[in-house]
C-alpha cells in the first residue's frame, strides 16, 4: 500500500515564514487550493491512498507537511520545527498517523532539538540531513541515534544558501543527486551529483523507479530527465513556490 500524508493549505497561506526569497506580492488561496487539489490527483492516479491532516487556519505553513514528519519504512519521526510560527504542527500530524496508520512506530525529537523534514534526504541507507537555520546538531544527533537503530547512516551537511536541503538538491530514483549548484553549499559530498539548470528543477518525488514528480516551472530539466529515461509528471504549484515550498513539501510519502 503506497499511502500519501497531505494537509490542506491554511486560509493564511500568505502569511508562512519566508527566509531566502522576496516576500511575494501576493498568494492567492484559491489558486493554491486549487493547485493542491490537482497535486493530489496525480497521486490518485497512480494508485496512492490519501490521509488528509486536518487543516489548521492559524498554521500558515500547515500545508508544508513534510516539515511535520519524516519516514524511514515502518518509522515515523515526528519533527521540532526550527522556526516557532510551525511549532503546534507535528500535533496533529502524529495524532493522525497514530490514528489511521496503527502499524507506524513513532518517535519524536525532544528538548532542546530542532528538525524541519525538509532537510532530510535519504537516498538508499544514506541520510543527508542540512545544518542551517532550521535543523540544529541537537536535532541531528537526536536522529543519528533513531535511524541508525534502523540500519541507515546519517552524514550532516551544511545549509546556508537555501531555506532546507531539498531546497536545493534532491535524488533521482537511481540515487543520483541533483541540484541547483548556485545554492548547494558542497556538491562533493554527494557519491554521485548531477547539477541541473533550473532552480525550480532541483525537487522531484519518486513515483517509481521510472516515474518522478516535479514543478512546471522547470521545462529545461524535465526535458533532460526525460531524455535520460525517465517519465515526467509536472504540477504547477506557483503558489507554494512563492513561499519556498516544491512539489517534496506538500505531501510524505508512506510506502
């Protein structure tokens, strides 16, 4: 069962922390809903099971859920967000994957510890996991010990010139890394890096080995993705792109 974890945008959407980028002239609720409506079909379409969070209006940044949790397997790790707007979010999220995912392990970063899921990227047993401004050492060491009970290696990298790591790489079904180099801080600590032309390129969600998700507003790469195999599926999410949010914030995958 491929089951996607998604929570609706807050009526106050304009109103999410922003901290790499001009502060958008405006964000439509509207047209973000709508754009998120359409982002759910393609997974609908390719057979993903849908559990919606509840939305929260005084949440700006709710719909950004993969800030709220990260998953490795059967294992959720219920986040502590970096900035103290996003803090009530994991709430409601780990009440509902308790809820309608009964056979999830949960554990959570505690004390002093800040996470955002946003800065964790797992390629195979590797996890990369960004120190910047929003995930600290305490965070990270709080996870080294979680996922290295479940067999995985964690490698901290620097974040200084995005909002989260997959701000600024993410990887291909092959476990290759691509990125948009103006803003990856050091591409050699990747076994294998493919930069890509395009900022709005550097996030894909894996469909398939076969099959990746990513933004419209990237034509250059997903042709090049294309061209090395790959079918591409593109969703215009304008919007939430305007607030540094891709098409890997808006949902986590459980597989």
């Amino acid at each position: 069962m491929k089951t996607l974890l998604v929570r609706p945008p807050s009526s106050r959407l304009a109103e999410g922390q922003i901290t790499h980028i001009a502060k958008p002239a405006s964000v439509s609720y509207t047209a973000a809903l709508a754009q998120w409506q359409a982002y759910l079909d393609i997974f609908r379409a390719e057979g993903w099971a849908v559990v919606q969070v509840p939305v929260a209006d005084d949440c700006p940044d709710c719909v950004f859920v993969e800030d709220a949790v990260v998953m490795f397997g059967d294992v959720a790790v219920i986040t502590a967000p970096g900035t103290p707007s996003r803090a009530a979010e994991p709430v409601a999220v780990e009440a509902a994957i308790r809820a309608r995912l009964p056979h999830i392990r949960v554990h959570s970063i505690t004390g002093d510890g800040t996470l955002d899921g946003g800065d964790v990227l797992k390629v195979g047993k590797d996890v990369y996991v960004g120190l910047g401004g929003r995930t600290n050492g305490e965070g990270i060491k709080q996870l080294r010990r979680i996922v290295h009970a479940e067999g995985y290696t964690l490698h901290a990298v620097p974040v200084t010139k995005a909002l989260h790591l997959k701000s600024a790489v993410t990887a291909l079904p092959d476990g290759t890394v691509i990125g948009y180099l103006p803003i990856v801080d050091n591409p050699h600590i990747f076994p294998r890096f493919m930069p890509i032309p395009e900022e709005h390129g550097v996030a894909v969600v894996v469909l398939s080995d076969e099959h990746v998700l990513m933004s419209s507003d990237a034509p250059e790469t997903a042709a090049l993705l294309r061209r090395m195999g790959y079918t591409v599926t593109t969703a215009g999410i304008s919007e939430f792109e305007a607030l540094e949010g891709c098409v890997t914030c808006l949902s986590v995958r459980v597989r």
